[in-house]
C-alpha cells in the first residue's frame, strides 16, 4: 500500500490550478443515465471515484470512452440493465445517484447500499422519503435496495433534514416524471446547481437550484449534449488552508470565489491575506494565525467537508478555537491521529476545543477518510524536525488529483512511496 511521505518547513509559494468538483462529477455521471443518447462532460477531475463509476456505467450497458483526462463522452442510449450491485458500487457514498437517475429513466433500479465515509449514521431515509412521494417502492434487503414504480408522479416533498445527497436524488427520478415535483428544505451546494444547469442543458425543466425550493416540471426525454463541471470548492478550501499554515502565498485558481465567501471570511478573521480576483484567490500569510470560532452548516455555511483541515490550521493559530461540527453526528475521528502531532484538541459531542502551539511535530499518521486524509497532509506540512508519513492515502486519490504534484510543485516536500 503507497504513502505519503512529508518534510515540512517550506512556505508554500505560486499558483495552484483547482480540477472539477468531485461532488458533482459523482451525481453528474450517474445523471446521464436520463440522456437518451450522448453526454459529453468535461472538467471531470482525474480520480478513483470517477474511474468507478464510470465502470458503474458502463456495467449498465452505456458505452464510455474519455476524450482526454479530464472529459468522458457516454452513450447511454444503449443502457439495458438497471442492476448496479458490484462490490465496488458500495464502496462508495455517489452510488446512491445511480438509483435516482435509473427510476427515473427506467422505472426500476437495483442498486447496492450506498458505502462511504463513516461519519456515525449515514441514512438515506429522506431520498426514500422522495421515491414513494413519487409513487416508487422500496425495498431493502441484506445490502441492496431496489425501487420500483410503474410511473414516477411529481409529489410536493419536504426534506426533514438539508440534505445535498437527497436533493439530488429526487431531483434526478423526477427529471421525467409525470408532471411537477417541488422539493422544499433542499440543499444550496454549488454541485447541486451544478447537477441542475447539466439536466437543464439536456433539456430538462429545473427551477430555484441553489435555493431552499426546486421545482422539477417533468419531460419526455433528455437530448444529448456537452457540459462542463464547476471547480472543486473543497480542493480549492484545501490548497487555501495549505498556503496559510505554510505562511506562504499561494494564487489558487480556476475557482469561483464566490463559492468560497465563508471560507474566505473565515481565514481573513484568522489574520490571513485574501485578494480575490475574477477566477481566482490569492492566499497569503506571515504565518502567525488568530484564533477564531467555526461551525459547520450546510451551504452557504462553512463547508463541513473542509472541517478536518480547518481544524489543523486552528491548532497552529494564537489561543483557543472551538470547532462545532454542525452537519454530521461524529466527523472527529482524525482527532486522535492529530493529537500524534502534538496538536491540543478536546472532544466535547460535537464540538473539539482547539489550544493552538507554534508547530507540529512530525509523525506516523493514517487517513480515516478523505478529508481526515488532506487535513494530516496539512499536519506534514506544518511539522518540523523530520517526515511524516501517512498510510491509507487510497482515501485521497478518491477526491484530490496529483495532490503531491500540485503540492511539490508549490514548494512542499512530498513524495509517494
Ligand atoms: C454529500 O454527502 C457529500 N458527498 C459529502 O462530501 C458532504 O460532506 C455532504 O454532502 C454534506 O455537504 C457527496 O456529495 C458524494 P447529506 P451526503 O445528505 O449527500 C443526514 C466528501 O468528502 N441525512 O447532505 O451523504 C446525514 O446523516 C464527502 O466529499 C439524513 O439524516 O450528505 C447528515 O447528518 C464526505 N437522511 C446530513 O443529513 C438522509 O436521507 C447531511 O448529509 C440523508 C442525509
């Protein structure tokens, strides 16, 4: 199993340029199982979850065919199976879109339990909330779910919980359902908009993406076309974050700094230099920190995917911080590998108080998930005095491309083993 091994030390300096967004690369390649006949994405990042599921794809009997790295061309008009129930399938959280897109096209899907990272409960109860509003069954057994239904109705459903998973879903199973369906309460993530300006460009009907109310009017088909995906706010959240705690002064481009206002706010009240331009963010620090307080909410809240670097960066930073994790039951299992870096964090439920020290020291460190993963990354940079080494790296290739490319050619000393 590969490593990654880091010297820290070295301030980060010059530009980084941000790939598409994982998260809505994941629900945008399941969606063009609703396009009889060819999407063309492009802005695809170049990682594990986008290798899988577009093996996903292609087990459904699409045909795929990338046109360079970073753009897949699918033909799904030739999809006949709505069985997705490969091992690999609930290795990951984004299978759960193949369920919406094949309902909503076929009526049928036949999907393995949604896997990803383990955050305490993880449930999909609100997406089955929407599938039977639309006159879908469920069933669930061992680790598999199927939905049925003769003809998806548009219903009016109110999600219990923000959900960006579930907002999704139903937004792709009623894409060409039999008249309207009004999702309230949805999720505002830029990937959702994104999700939605790619089933529009196919000719779909989607109204209020981006806000707490999306109306979904049902057509007869979906037509083929190109389309291509936002950046990556969480890869963009995390080269910020690296330039900061590296004091260093980092342009981080190809993004919309719009997408990134809390984050921004967030580092500026830290002390941290940010100019911000048309597609880019100029990050830049002496690399003293101010403490400050986050909280986790869904968008436009500060991004609870970027909690765990956060996290790193305010246990360098000058005083206490508190960090409240505001979206998921328990996202604090990295703490306990921070804490091997000299880091002094206490877990209280759902909020870690942070005591920041001048510098980190240098350890064996495993990722717990993806974001755990970049956040130790983070911790290597900011320790001195030896190498860090992180195990379990396949958690990072799932949603960061090259990170030791991009990293090294920052000026960090990173390497995989
Ligand atoms: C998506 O997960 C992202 N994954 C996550 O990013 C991200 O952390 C999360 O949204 C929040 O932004 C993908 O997009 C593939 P949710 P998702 O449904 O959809 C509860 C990463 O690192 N909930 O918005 O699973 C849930 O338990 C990953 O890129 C229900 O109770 O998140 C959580 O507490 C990690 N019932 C809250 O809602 C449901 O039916 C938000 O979850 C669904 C969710």
């Amino acid at each position: 199993m590969s490593e990654l091994c880091i010297r820290g030390g070295n301030r980060l300096m010059g530009n980084v340029v941000i790939n598409g967004a994982k998260n809505a690369a994941v629900a945008i390649l399941p969606a063009t199982i609703l396009v009889d006949g060819v999407s063309t994405i492009e802005n695809l990042p170049n990682i594990d979850d986008v290798i899988i599921l577009n093996k996903a794809i292609q087990s459904l009997g699409a045909t795929t065919q990338f046109l360079d790295e970073h753009t897949l061309e699918i033909d799904a008009s030739t999809l006949n199976n709505t069985s997705a129930l490969d091992e690999c399938i609930s290795k990951m959280r984004a299978s759960y879109y193949l369920i919406g897109a094949l309902v909503g096209r076929f009526g049928r899907a036949k999907v393995a339990m949604p896997g990803g990272c383990d955050f305490g409960g993880r449930p999909i109860d609100q997406h089955i909330k929407g599938f039977e509003a639309m006159g879908a069954t469920v069933k669930i057994e061992k680790n598999m779910i199927e939905v049925t239904a003769k003809q998806l109705v548009g219903a009016r459903i109110y999600l219990d919980v923000v959900s960006v998973g579930a907002t999704i879903n139903i937004m792709l199973a009623a894409v060409l359902a039999q008249g309207t369906t009004i999702i309230e309460n949805s999720a505002k993530e830029p990937h959702i908009v994104d999700v939605a300006n790619f089933l529009n460009k196919m000719g779909a009907n989607i109204k209020g993406a981006g806000t707490n109310v999306i109306r979904v009017r049902g057509v007869e088909k979906l037509h083929s076309g190109r389309y291509t995906t936002v950046p990556d706010q969480i890869e963009a959240g995390t080269y910020m974050i690296a330039a900061a705690i590296t004091g260093g002064d980092v342009y981080v481009r190809n993004i919309i700094p719009e997408h990134m206002e809390s984050v921004s706010y967030k580092m500026r009240e830290m002390g941290i230099g940010i100019e911000e331009g048309d597609d880019y963010i100029r990050v830049f620090s002496n690399g003293r920190l101010k403490s400050t307080n986050v909280k986790t909410l869904p968008y436009p809240g500060f991004p609870t995917d970027l909690q765990p670097q956060m996290s790193v960066l305010l246990s360098v930073a000058d005083g206490e911080s508190v960090m409240i994790e505001g979206v998921f039951e328990n996202r604090f299992q990295y703490i306990d590998q921070l804490k091997e870096t000299g880091a002094i964090i206490r877990v209280e439920g759902n909020k870690a108080i942070i005591q920041g020290v001048d510098v980190l020291k240098p350890a064996t460190l495993k990722a717990t998930d993806l974001r755990a993963g970049a956040a130790m990354i983070l911790a290597g940079l900011k320790s001195e005095g030896g190498e860090t080494v992180i195990h379990n790296i396949k958690y990072i290739d799932r949603g960061y491309e090259q990170v030791e490319k991009k990293l090294s050619a920052l000026g960090a000393q990173i390497y995989r083993q």
